[in-house]
C-alpha cells in the first residue's frame, strides 16, 4: 500500500470510487474530468500488487485538498474502498492531507461529512456550517442539497510550524507522529 500524489492515469478509478459513495447519498459525485481539473490537490491510496507481468497498482483510496481562502482548506472527496474499511487507510489519507495543507501554509482545515466521529478521532471539532463560510458561499449555495443539508461541519486547526520544537527522531519523517508532537495537548487524533 502506498499514498502519492494522483495521476492523471488514476482520474477514473478515483471518479469510479468516488461514484460508488455518491449513489448511495453518501457524498458528492466527482467526474473524472473534474478530478483532472484538481489533479494536484488530490492524493491516493494505491494497493501494489506484483505478479508474473510485474508490478501494478490499484487505487483504493483519493481524497483531495481544496482551497477556500488563504488561510482555510477542506478535506474533499474523501474514499476508501469497501475491500480496505476499518483497516486505517481513511486515517493516514487525511494525515497525508494535513502534511499538504501544512506544507501549502493553511491554518484550519474543514470537512463536509455525515461520518462526523471519524474526523472527532482525528481531531476535528463540530463547528457551525456558518463559521465555515468561504465554503458555504463558494460551493454549498449550487449543491442541490443545501436547503437541507444533512452534513456536519467539522474543523481542526493546524499547530504553529514557527513555535514547533525542532524534531530530529526517525519519528519526524512520518507525517501523523510528527502532527501527534506538534499538536496542541487537546487534539485528539484516536
């Protein structure tokens, strides 16, 4: 299993995976163009499988990492196969997420879901739909379920890079364990 940046080679597996959540009203569906169009904002899980013809991979999970303002992103389009549930993949994708949005300088990251205590477990807090407003305003008022939407707002602020202890253990060239030392006393993340 590995998670890297997507390719353009992976736009429809990813609307495929994607797909299959939105037909059953779990969330948006996501056209491999529009994938195209925010290729680089998208992250996914790939499975490695090696066989007689070599190697190949399979896209188990995406997510991607959408800008609303300078200081704000959301988590979006967020999938894991049925075949990797409950195996953890959903987790190390958002802390992935959180490692670009880091790195891209954003201070909160927001998410849309009806899965709210995942995102409890990684530390994100239930907020107002409201205080999310770029969100709301930029994308919310075309969705056709915005007058009754029934997804819960979640946020989590970023740690402060700047005030960070300098972290020299084998530890901090994995993005989750770094983010458990950087963060705030009261962020839970499982």
């Amino acid at each position: 299993m590995a998670i890297r940046p997507a390719q353009a080679a992976d736009a429809a597996a990813m609307s495929a995976l994607v797909e299959q959540f939105a037909a059953q009203n779990l969330m948006l569906p996501r056209s491999a163009a529009q994938i195209l169009r925010a290729l680089p904002d998208f992250l996914v899980a790939v499975e490695i499988t090696v066989g007689p013809d070599g190697a190949g991979e399979r896209v188990v999970g995406c997510g991607s990492l959408a800008a609303l303002a300078a200081d704000l992103a959301e988590v979006r389009s967020l999938a894991v196969d049925a075949s990797q549930h409950g195996n953890g993949l959903g987790g190390l994708l958002v802390g992935k997420l959180l490692d670009l949005a880091l790195a891209r300088g954003f201070r909160q990251v927001c998410a849309l879901t009806l899965r709210p205590r995942f995102f409890e477990r990684l530390g994100f807090e239930a907020v107002d739909r409201w205080s999310i407003s770029p969100k709301v305003w930029q994308e919310c008022i075309y969705c056709p379920k915005f007058h009754r939407c029934d997804e819960v707002a979640m946020l989590l602020t970023l740690p402060e890079i700047a005030a960070a202890p300098v972290i020299t253990a084998p530890a901090a060239r994995n993005g989750l364990l770094k983010r458990l030392i950087l963060a705030p006393v009261n962020v839970k993340f499982f």
